[in-house]
C-alpha cells in the first residue's frame, strides 16, 4: 500500500459548523430554513458553503494543534 498524503481529521460531532462565521468566527443560532448565513460582520454566505469553510478552518486547527 502507499502512503497517499492524505490525513483524516476527526471534527468533534458537536463542532457547530452551521452556526459559526467562517469569517470571524461568532457563534448563532441559525434557523433550519435559513440557507443564507449573515453575520453581523457583513458576511454572508450559503449556509452549506459556510459550514464547509468552518470544518476545513477547524481541520487546519486541530491538524497545528496535534502537531
Ligand atoms: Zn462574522
């Protein structure tokens, strides 16, 4: 088998990707039926686009954490 560069990383199931700002990072409450995330910062984003960017900052995080 060889190694393919790639690592797996474990996000927490609680992690709340759908309620936190991938721009500065505050954390709401966001209704099932929003699709649009808008933070007080002025960002907003696709709800699911959103939530992508938050695993991948957390991904990053925890991967310089462990580190
Ligand atoms: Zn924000």
């Amino acid at each position: 088998l060889k190694e393919q560069g790639k690592q797996l990383i474990k996000i927490d199931k609680w992690f709340p990707s759908t309620k936190t700002c991938s721009n500065c990072g505050s954390v709401k409450e966001v209704g099932l039926s929003e699709r649009t995330y808008q933070c007080t910062c002025g960002l907003s984003l696709n709800r699911d686009y959103n939530s992508a960017l938050n695993i991948k900052k957390e991904g990053i995080r925890l991967l310089s954490s462990a580190a």
